[in-house]
C-alpha cells in the first residue's frame, strides 16, 4: 500500500522562506558587528589642567605642559635626580606631566563620608566627577535614564595603596582601605552611585585598558546586551 506523493512544490516553498529568514538574520547579525557607536558625552582630566574640549583638543596640538617634580607631592627632586644616567634607583629627567586639583574632591555631593573620602584613591574620586560631567554635557539625567546601562572602566595602578601602606601604621588601618583602592570597587561605585543596573566591569591589561574597556563597551552595545555604555 503506497501513500500519497510528497508535496514537493509546497517543501521546496517552505525552505526557500526559511532561507530567506536566516539570511536575514545573518545580515543584522553583520550588520550589528559593524554599527556606528555614537559618544554623546565625556570628561576629562589629563595634566596641563585639560577638563573641556577646547583644554584637550589644545593638548593634541602639542600645546600640553610639563612642571619639575611637584614638592607638594614629597619628591625629593635633588635626592631622586642624575643627570649621569647611570645610577640605580634615580630619574634623568627632572619633568612630568601632573594633574591638578585632583583633592578639591566634593565628597557629600557623591554620598562619601568624610573618612571613607580620606581613603578614596585619586583616581575612584576622578572616575565620580568625570562621570557626572559628561552626563551633563550629553544633557541626560542618570536616575531618568530608561534601559539597561553598563560601565566599564580601564584602570592599571594602584599606587595610592601602595603609599598608604607605606605611611600607615597598623592601628591605622580602616575598613574603607580596601574598597578605597580596589580596581573592581572604582566601576561598581559608579553603578551603585548611578542606579544602574548593566554590568559595571574593571579591565586592567596596562597601557591597553582603555582601549580594551571601549572594546568591550562597543560590543555590548552592538549586542543589545546594555543601551547606553558608561
């Protein structure tokens, strides 16, 4: 007993509209890999006292600046010197590039205490105002944001620590030390500060950080993973 012939129009329809189906989807796929990623906002401190466009954009141009070894920052620029070049443990060059107003820190602004700030590393401090200006220069609110957003931060040093631990004696020490120079505490304390609820990722691979933390921000974007990258 034979059954009825296959319909092989009707099967050859429904491959074609399946085809066509994934074909689609493999095109936004690709087209996703390669989407424009728009910077609607940004801060900025780098040395030279650069904190706007005009500051930074006159720092690419060769106009940066450079000062002798900073005494409020206790180098000893005689002790650490030699011009010789050819002694352990000292410097030939007596310039670097240094940032200001790093301490005009407004703590209670950003839910800090007082004590809890004295052990925030300079760069947990930056990381807050920075934030918080380019929110304003992008003209958003933060608690009105709607979607998912995520923050990745590039961080490498932790030299604050490192000093402290130095200079501190152990009846010193305090809880907010190691939150205060914790690489993965500097991109949660955005998270927790802002509301937001992506994923808040600390990337240190050294010189690359930052160019490894855009990286990751843009292909969470690309992938729908957040809405807005931080």
């Amino acid at each position: 007993m034979s059954g009825a012939e296959p319909d092989y129009k009707a099967l050859v329809k429904e491959a074609l509209v399946q085809i066509n189906a994934l074909k689609r989807r493999l095109h936004d796929a690709e087209n996703a890999r390669r989407a424009p990623i728009a910077i609607v906002g940004y801060g900025c401190r780098l040395p030279g006292d650069v904190q706007d466009e005009k500051s930074y954009w006159q720092l690419m141009e060769g106009k940066g600046e450079t000062s002798l070894f900073d005494q409020q920052r206790r180098f000893n620029l005689r002790a650490l010197w030699d011009p010789a070049e050819r002694r352990p443990g000292k410097t030939y060059t007596r310039a670097m590039a240094l940032l200001s107003g790093y301490e005009n820190f407004d703590a209670r602004f950003f839910g800090v205490g007082e004590a809890e700030a004295q052990r925030l590393d300079p760069q947990q401090r930056l990381l807050l105002e920075t934030s918080w200006e380019a929110f304003e220069r992008a003209g958003l609110v933060p608690d009105q944001m709607t979607g998912t957003t995520g923050t990745w931060v590039g961080l490498s040093t932790q030299e604050f620590a490192q000093a402290a631990s130095l200079q501190r004696l152990p009846e010193d020490v305090s809880g907010h030390d190691g939150p205060g120079s914790s690489l993965a505490v500097a991109a949660g304390r955005l998270n927790y500060f802002y509301g937001f609820n992506g994923p808040a990722q600390a990337i240190d691979t050294a010189c690359s950080s930052v160019l490894v933390c855009v990286h990751e921000a843009m292909q969470a974007l690309r992938l729908r993973k957040v809405d807005t990258a931080l």
